[in-house]
C-alpha cells in the first residue's frame, strides 16, 4: 500500500500531559508540633535541669532547735544541660537553556528554577524531620571534616550517657521507660510499664502524643481484635461488630492505659540513621511538647548564588538545634531488631 501510514510518520509531537506527578507527600509531624524557642546565639545553647529530694519520713523531737546540720542545698541537683546548632543545606542549579528555553510540561517556559525552589525546600525540612528524629548525637564542628551535629531524640531518651555534651546523670530517661522488645511480640502491659515508669517520675497522667512508625501503628492496632491467652501467648481473636454493619474497622488511634492516654501519630521519619527496617517501622516516642523546643537561628529559606552564565544557583538552608529539657519525663519504644 502506497499511502502514508501512522507509524511511518517522522516529526510526531510527544502528547504530554500538562501535570508532573506526585504520590509522596510524607508530613513532618515532629518538626510541625514541636514549640517553637528563642534563636540560639552561640553554637552551643545551655539550659537547667532539676529535681525534687526524695520525701522524708519521721517527726521533729518537741523542743529541738534547728542546728547546721539540718540544713540542705536546696539547689543540690540542679545540672547544666548543652545542646548544639546544626546547620543543613542543600545547593542546586538549573541551566540556562533549560530556564529560559525549554517548555516543560506541568512546568512551563521560564519556571523550571521556581519549582525546583519549593522542591528543594521541602526536602530540606524532610532532612531536618530526619535528624531530630533520629539517634544523632550531637557533635563539634573541627574545621575539617566534622560538623556541627545537634542531638536527636533518639538519643536524648536514653539510659546510657551520651559521647558528647552527655546528659547530666541523673536526667537520663530510666530505662523502665524505654521498650525495646521486638516490635511483634510488644504487649500492651510493656506500654503501661513504660506509662507507669513515666509516671514515677512526673507524678502526671498525662495525654502523650506517640510518634510512631507503620509497624508500630499496626502493632497497636491489633490490640484491639486480638486478647493474649491466659496460659500462652497464642492471640485469640475477638471482634465485635453492629449486626447492621457491613464494614470492618479495625484501627487504633488513641489508646489509654493506667497511666495517661496516647495519641498515634505515623511518622516516616524516625530512627532514620539505621538501615535496618524493623528499627526505624517499629519506632516510637512517647512526646510530651512541654519538655520540647526547636531553637531556630535560621528559618528554611532560599539564597540566589551568581549566575556566571551556566544558569539560575542557589541553595536553601537553615540553621538550628533541639533542646530536650528534662528527659525524665520521656520514653521511647526501641526494637534492635
């Protein structure tokens, strides 16, 4: 056949769609809810610790004066705590010709460098989420190869003391608050051991919000269709359901136990820094924002570098360190496996 067919045709346009698509949009609960401090002045920021003395039983003899002996230091376990800046910073270029030339689709002539600007930008918060969600401890800048690194949460709810500007001693979280069984064989009472030891030491019941990863979050979940067997650990499985209903629900978002209540909320972003994917899904932090703050010297932002004829540069960067004011207060759920 002589005519000209469709598959012999030289010059076609590509029919693009005018939409570049999306399907991530992971949020940044931590760095969303976290309250927001003073701008830190100096690379390292300090704070104060302390605690009550321990109640005392007994009476006064009817009589006896006040002598040196019985006075205390009311100040006795007051500590310094440290913590540092970090700066992130993220660099990019677009080329001359692909800014001023090229018609992208769901871009447009002219607009590659503005949307690589909010692209940038977002990953930069992602990467700070990362951080303060992490076991990052907090390390001085040496000019060379090191950086100034401020410490994760991770690594503030511990029992052990940390390398660098460590905890004052007798702030580190207990570790009767830390969980850190195999997030599949976690059983509510190791939750309410957690919640009790918390209360133990802020005599609070109080509303904790548990950043928690999808491992984590499906473990609470099967709470509430599954009771363990009174002589073994064998689920049975228990579910009620409206005689007029034809849809399963079988999700938890809030849990309370005997000491305080919790509210789920699925985060992407924790325990990071390991490779190893029961860790980081199987996470939590048991927050409360009181005892937060995020110190901002410099917010996310964009800084235009000279175009020197390749192209639009810049970067986006900010300057900032966490503070954990008293870690006593805190726990965490942390499978090694």
């Amino acid at each position: 056949m002589a005519g000209l067919l469709e598959i012999q045709q030289v010059g076609k346009k590509e029919d693009f769609a005018d939409v570049i698509a999306m399907v991530d949009y992971k949020n940044t609960p931590f760095s969303s809810m976290c309250p927001k401090g003073s701008e830190p002045v100096n690379t390292i920021y300090d704070w104060q610790m302390d605690a009550y003395d321990d109640p005392q039983l007994g009476g006064i003899i009817d009589g006896v004066d006040v002598v040196s002996a019985d006075y205390v230091n009311p100040a006795a376990k007051r500590a310094k705590a440290h913590g540092r800046i970090q700066k992130f910073r993220k660099a990019f270029m677009v080329s001359d010709m692909a800014q001023n030339v090229s018609d992208v689709a769901g871009v447009g002539r002219h607009a590659e460098m503005q949307r690589a600007i909010k692209k940038v930008i977002l990953e930069l918060k992602r990467s700070m989420e990362a951080t303060f969600c992490s076991d990052q401890d907090s390390q001085a800048d040496d000019g060379a190869t090191k950086a100034y690194l401020t410490r994760g949460v991770g690594k503030w709810i511990t029992n052990t003391a940390q390398t660098d500007l460590p905890c004052p001693a007798i702030f580190l979280t207990p570790l009767t608050s830390i969980v850190s069984s195999t997030t599949a064989t976690m059983l509510e009472d190791d939750v309410n051991a957690a919640m009790e030891s918390i209360y133990q030491q802020t005599g609070q019941q109080k509303d904790f919000d548990l950043l928690c990863g999808t491992a984590l979050k499906k473990r609470f979940s099967s709470y509430a269709a599954y009771v363990p067997n009174a002589v073994a650990t064998v689920p049975l499985r228990r579910f009620n359901q409206d005689a007029d209903s034809k849809a399963i629900i079988n999700t938890v978002d809030f849990w309370q136990g005997d000491f305080g209540s919790v509210k789920l909320i699925l985060s992407l972003f924790l325990a990071k820094d390991s490779a190893i994917a029961n860790v980081f899904n199987g996470r939590g932090y048991l927050i409360d924002w009181d005892q937060f703050e995020l110190r901002y010297n410099r917010m996310p932002g964009y800084k235009e570098n000279p175009d020197l004829g390749g192209g639009p540069r810049g970067y986006v960067d900010a300057i900032c360190g966490l503070v954990v004011y008293n870690p006593l207060g805190l726990g965490k759920i942390a499978p090694t496996a």
